[in-house]
C-alpha cells in the first residue's frame, strides 16, 4: 500500500516540474520578438479627423502605422520623419486604421 502512494506521489511531482517547466517556457517565448515584427522606415506624420482625431504616421513605402506612444514633440501634421516600430498584433484600437505600432525609435527629418 505504502508502495502505491509513493508512485502517485512520484508522478504528481513529476507533473508539477513538467507543467512549470512548460509554462516558463511559454512565458519566455511570448516575450521574445521576431525580426518580422520590427519595421524600419521615413515617412510623415498624419492627423486623421475621425474618430475624435488622433495622429498617424503614413510610410514612405505605403503602410498606414497607427502608434500607441507617439510623443507630443512628434504631433505635428506633414512632419517628415525616420521611424523603427515593433508591430503589435495583440492589440486592437477603435481608430480602424493602420497597422498598431509602438515607436522604438523616431527621428524628425526637418532641417
């Protein structure tokens, strides 16, 4: 009897460490980011009038950014600028427009 309960024992604990195991490993993936995910490029910033207005940045090579830390320094409609932005594919804003960025690196292009 002693015999049975030290395997049940054996194997929750065997459990425990796997699913740990598995777990910090999922936790580490999420966080680590592909190089599909960053975006370089110039462009312009844009103030959209819909949905109450917000400021966009429109890429020289055609994408449409809609970024969720863009500074204040940086709101300034037609501004030409050098951007590197990490897309964000979890996220979903009420603006419908443009791909949800978060600026690594901006740079403004006016002399």
């Amino acid at each position: 009897m002693l015999k049975k309960h030290y395997y049940l024992v054996i194997g929750c604990i065997s459990l425990f460490c796997v699913g740990s195991l598995l777990g910090f490993w999922v936790i580490t993936k999420s966080n680590e980011t592909d190089d599909d995910d960053i975006i370089s490029g110039t462009g312009k910033i844009v103030f959209l009038y819909f949905e109450g207005g917000f400021f966009g940045i429109l890429a020289d090579d055609g994408g449409y950014y809609d970024p969720i830390n863009l500074p204040n320094e940086f709101k300034i409609d037609g501004l030409l600028i050098e951007f590197k932005v990490k897309t964000l594919h979890d996220r979903m804003s009420f603006h419908m427009w443009g791909e949800i960025v978060e600026l690594l690196y901006i740079k403004s292009l006016f002399k």
